[in-house]
C-alpha cells in the first residue's frame, strides 16, 4: 500500500468515525436528551466498528490513527473570540438548554466509552500472544 493511499484512507475513515460520532451526539445526547443511551452507544460502537475494521482485514495502524483522529476532532473547539471560561459556560448553558445536567461530564464519559470499546477490541482482534518459540497466536483464538 502506498503512501498516499493510506493517508487517503486514514483520512476517509477518520471522517466516517467523526461525522457519526458528532452526529449521534447532537441527535442522541442534545435533541433527544437521552445521554446515557449515547453514552451505550458510543461504546457499543466504538467495539463495533473495530470488529468490522478486522473482519474487513484493516491494517491496524491505518484504524488506531483514524480513532485516536475521529476523537480529538469531535472534542469541542473553543469558539472564536471567546475564553476558556466563556467558552465552558457556553456549553453548560447548551446542555442545559437540551435539558441535560452535568453535561460536560457524561460527554467526557461517551467519549471514555467509545475510546474503551475501541481498545478492548483492538486488543482482542489485532493483538497476538507469541510463545518462546516465536510462534504467535491472535488472541481471539487463543481465547476461544
């Protein structure tokens, strides 16, 4: 694979994981008030699309980048012209709007969710135990 192409896709698959997490942030957490169920469900696909980045046969770098992209890109950003403190009572007053207390907590514990899903089955999908032979093992076979 050559250089440009996997820039081509990390870049691709970055914007994938962004747009559905921002998406199912505004419609699950903001529109429908509903933040533990976004919360079930960033972790649910963060497990997920890890699963289907493997049975596609991903390399596991291209997907570790576009996941550790897709997070830092959905965190939010400082308005312009705005202080950090302005900035922080901005989003209260957003969440607050949608009818959701403590929303900068539960956003940082969807994201928490998502990152954990993602590592756990990066570990079990990608990962491999070797023996002192050097012969390796995926994991997922060694534990089935």
């Amino acid at each position: 694979m050559g250089t440009w192409e996997l820039i081509f896709k990390i870049a691709g698959y970055t914007l994938a994981l962004t747009l559905i997490l921002r998406w199912s942030f505004f419609f699950l957490f903001l529109v429908a008030s509903r933040p533990a169920a976004w919360i079930a469900c960033m972790t649910a696909f963060g497990a997920l699309h890890m699963l289907g980045a493997f049975w596609l046969e991903f390399n596991p770098r291209l997907v570790a980048t576009a996941t550790i992209l897709a997070i830092m890109f959905a965190l939010p950003s400082k308005p312009k012209g705005a202080t950090r403190q302005e900035a922080a009572e901005l989003r209260e007053s957003m969440y607050q709007g949608a009818g959701v207390s403590h929303g900068r907590l539960k956003r940082a514990i969807g994201y928490v969710a998502f990152s954990g899903g993602s590592v756990v089955i990066y570990v079990l999908a990608f990962g491999e135990v070797c023996n002192t032979a050097g012969a390796c093992t995926p994991i997922y076979r060694s534990l089935l």
